[in-house]
C-alpha cells in the first residue's frame, strides 16, 4: 500500500501495489500529485519514511521534476509521520480488516469506496468532526 495524505486536510489517495521499489513510489507520486491537482490541492512537499525507494536519486529526481520539496522522517521514530501512521491504523480497522474476504481481490476492489467514504463522510475527530474533503474550500458546492 502507497499513501499520500494532504496535510491540511487529511484527504487521503492511497495504491494497492506489488512492490516498494523506487519506479513504483515514483508513479504513485506522479499519480497522487494530478489527483490532488484535481481537487485544487497544489502538493509542495512530501515527507516519506526512510524506505530504500526514498532514498534513491530517481526519487530525488522525480521530485525535483515536479517541484516538491522531499523531507524523510527520523530514523526509526514512526511519530515523525503520525497521520500516515494513524491514516493505516482507520484503514485497517475500516477495510482491511473489516469483514472475511475471502478472495483478496475481492478486498483490493472495495478500496475506492472505502477511500471515498474516508474523504467524503466519515468524520475526522482532529478537524472538528468533519470529512476531510470539507476542507477543500475550492470544491463545487462549498461556496454559495
């Protein structure tokens, strides 16, 4: 699983994928950044852990290309990326785990709605109760 947390918001894009190998941290960067473009959402940095994937130069390069600043967190203190660390925990507890699939892909294919419910409807207890998608003031519909 590669997650990308907006921050402010608490939005979350998330890919199931095979490996953690570099050229797949890449894509989902590349893919997560025009997804959050989408909803108005400008991704200046990224904090990552000290995955072998984001300690490569292709990493750095990537990043570079699309003008974000890379942080890595400290060596092995997981508080460093709490919201990702709380983000996987919901997860968890709110798909992965949350009924007996019986075939994975089964699971794997439910992850869009889920995510959907996460940024759309469930209430986030540190923004006040609300979606996050709530606090994406550029989309239709929050202004009148």
């Amino acid at each position: 699983m590669h997650t990308v947390i907006d921050d402010h918001s608490r939005v979350a894009y998330a890919e199931i994928c095979a490996d953690e190998k570099a050229d797949t941290a890449i894509g989902v960067l590349q893919r997560a950044v025009a997804w959050f473009a989408e909803r108005g959402v400008t991704v200046e940095r990224v904090l990552s852990d000290n995955g072998s994937a984001y300690r490569s130069h292709a990493w750095r390069q990537a990043c570079t290309q699309l003008g974000i600043n890379h942080k890595r967190t400290r060596p092995y203190r997981p508080q460093t990326n709490g919201k990702i660390e709380r983000f996987h925990c919901t997860l968890a507890d709110g798909w992965a785990y949350a009924r007996l699939y019986e075939p994975t892909h089964q699971r794997n294919a439910l992850l869009p709605d889920w995510l959907h419910y996460y940024n759309h409807h469930r209430a986030h207890s540190a923004i006040g109760g609300h979606a996050p998608a709530t606090r994406l003031t550029n989309l239709p519909g929050h202004h009148n």
